[in-house]
C-alpha cells in the first residue's frame, strides 16, 4: 500500500527532502500533481481548504493556490516553472513573498525540484527543498513546512486511490 513520507536530513543547512512512494503510476501521480483541478484537491494541510488554483505549466509559467485554513486565513502559494519534462521533473521557484516562512510549499526566493522516479506499479515522488538561507529553512521548518506537505503528500495518497 502507501508508504509514509520520509524527511530526509541534508548537510547542507538550507535543504529539505521528502520522498514517498504511491501505489500509482508515474503519468497519473504527475497528471494530478501538475492539473489544477485535481491540485486544489489534494495540495492541502489537514483541515485547509482550496480557494484558487491556477496552472500554466510552461516554463516560465504561475503555479498559484490559495489556501484557507479551519481559523479563516489564506496562505498564498505561488511560483513559476523553470524547469518542466513530463512525466519525470518539475522545479518551481518560489514568488518573493515573505507572508508565510514556509510559502505554503513553495518557500520564498526558494527553489523546489519535484521528481517523479518509476518503481514498477508504483511512483517514488521526491520533493526538493532549497531555500534562500539556512534561517529561511529553520523558520519554515518551525512554522510546519515538514509537517505541512506530510499532511498533504496523506491527503495526496487517498486521493490517488480514489482514483484507481
């Protein structure tokens, strides 16, 4: 079945790597992960509510969510493609926008490399964090980044198997 996301812990200061592996095929955990629609499903703390979702996935491209949380406030998530090769890579780079440490996933002036890796049947998904400083990293850390996508990457699971 689904594996829990694993942290893994990097030498350098200012990284975050989290990896999964879903009981779904590469071209579907992609699909859903890059379709705005599927998206604002699924890209969600626990308790958190999609608002707006806008894709254009094409280099240079916004990746935008809102996100409502259960008290009411929005955390914006936005960035721009850099670098897009279906079904395999994404990176985004996070919008300068210090609102919220953590960017709601896509840390600010930060770079994010999602990888999408086949494992047979299944996907091993990898998420990249590089953030601009290592204090940018601690306080993002300290505001629930790791807990947040852990969340999130839970929610992403269910949502591949009600698909299947």
């Amino acid at each position: 079945m689904f594996q829990s996301a694993a942290l893994a812990v990097s030498d350098n200061p200012c990284e975050v790597l989290i990896t999964r592996v879903f009981d779904a095929p590469r071209e579907l955990v992609f699909r859903t992960w890059t379709e705005p629609a599927h998206v604002a499903r699924w890209w969600l703390p626990p308790g958190f509510t999609a608002t707006e979702c806008e894709i254009d996935l094409r280099v240079g491209g916004r990746f935008f969510l809102s996100m409502r949380s259960p008290e009411g406030d929005d955390y914006p998530c936005e960035g721009i493609y850099e670098e897009i090769t279906p079904p395999a890579r994404l990176i985004y780079r996070g919008i300068d926008d210090d609102r919220h440490a953590c960017g709601s996933g896509l840390p600010p002036r930060g770079r994010v490399t999602v990888s999408f890796v086949e494992q047979g049947s299944q996907t091993r998904l990898s998420l990249h964090a590089r953030f601009a400083s290592a204090r940018a990293r601690e306080e993002a850390m300290a505001m629930g980044f790791d807990s947040s996508w852990q969340g999130a990457l839970s929610g992403f699971a269910a949502y591949l198997q009600q698909l299947s």
